[in-house]
C-alpha cells in the first residue's frame, strides 16, 4: 500500500513528519530564550507608528488659490467640515496605523504626514485622490513591544522555527542514506 495508494503515502508522510519535528522537541522556551528570539527577529513583532489627523479634501483640479484660502479659513478656526469639496474619504482617523493610512491615502502622503507639526492646519499634502490640509493632533512612533506584550506570538513563532529546523534536518539526513536519481 505504501508505494501504489498515494493516501497511503501521504499519511506515511505526515506521520514521518511529526516523528521528525519531534525529534528536538524539548521543554518550552523560557524568557531568557523568547527574549533572545524577540531581538533577533523583531520587525516580525514591530507595531506600525499610528496617527490621528483631520483632512479637508480638494479635488486636484482645485486652484491653489482656492486652497490656500481654506487653510487661513481653518488656522483662524473656521469650522473643517464646511471647507473643501465631498469626498469618500474619512473627514478623520483616530490612532490609525501609519501602513493602513500609506495603503489608503499613498507613501508619499505618510511620508509628508509625519513631518507635520501638531495641533495646526497644514498643508496642502497630495495624494491619488488629490490634495488635503491635514491637522494631525496625535503621533505614535512605530516601537517593538515588550516580551510580556507578545509572548504567545514570539513562543507560537518559536516553536514553529524549531519545528521546521528539526524537519529540515531529519530531511537532509535521510536524503544523505539515498541515491536520488531524476529521469
């Protein structure tokens, strides 16, 4: 059955890998070991900077004009939502994650953003859609957490990496014990 049935191939196969990933199966990871796996792999565990702004959309088409004039409007304390021209986009974001604002409103966008000063109308920033007077009131560098914040990710992702180091190596030495020939 093991060389005509290929589920039972495939069942040998998994039972061959959870015997091999178990091979260096030892006690769970202590803080001194996730610790040391948090700092070697840390932009896997890396929370993205968030930030908090208003936007006034214009149209790209609108005169710079028009735009200026919106942004003295704004800075002398003129209410935000009766400025600007309609738009799907959201009038404001709360602690938003600096990848999902890029992902929306574009790299260059999130790249001007974060240079802006806070709690002042400026601008005008562009973007795909167009042109945005931007206040940002809140910005959070991006960070690496603490152990205590994300050890079960760090010790699930732990695992795995031994898990699969223990396959990769049972692999290579059984093909070391094999003559493998390609017609």
């Amino acid at each position: 059955l093991d060389r005509d049935d290929p589920v039972i191939k495939r069942r040998v196969r998994q039972k061959l890998e959870v015997v091999a990933e178990e091979q260096l199966a030892r006690d769970a990871p202590d803080d001194t070991d996730l610790a040391a796996y948090l700092a070697k792999h840390a932009e896997r565990f890396a929370r993205p900077g968030t930030v908090s702004f208003e936007q006034i959309f214009f149209a790209a088409t609108t005169p710079d004009a028009q735009v200026q004039a919106a942004r003295v409007a704004a800075l002398r304390g003129s209410d935000p939502a009766r400025l600007g021209q309609p738009s799907m986009l959201p009038r404001s974001a709360q602690d938003a994650p600096l990848d999902l604002v890029a992902r929306d409103f574009g790299a260059a966008f999130v790249a001007e953003l974060q240079g802006l000063p806070l709690d002042a109308w400026a601008g005008p920033l562009r973007s795909a859609f167009g042109q945005h007077l931007v206040r940002v009131t809140t910005r959070v560098p991006a960070r690496i957490p603490p152990l205590a914040e994300v050890r079960a990710a760090v010790a699930r992702e732990w695992e795995n990496e031994r898990r699969m180091a223990s396959l990769a190596e049972n692999y290579k030495a059984l093909r070391s014990r094999y003559e493998v020939v390609l017609e």
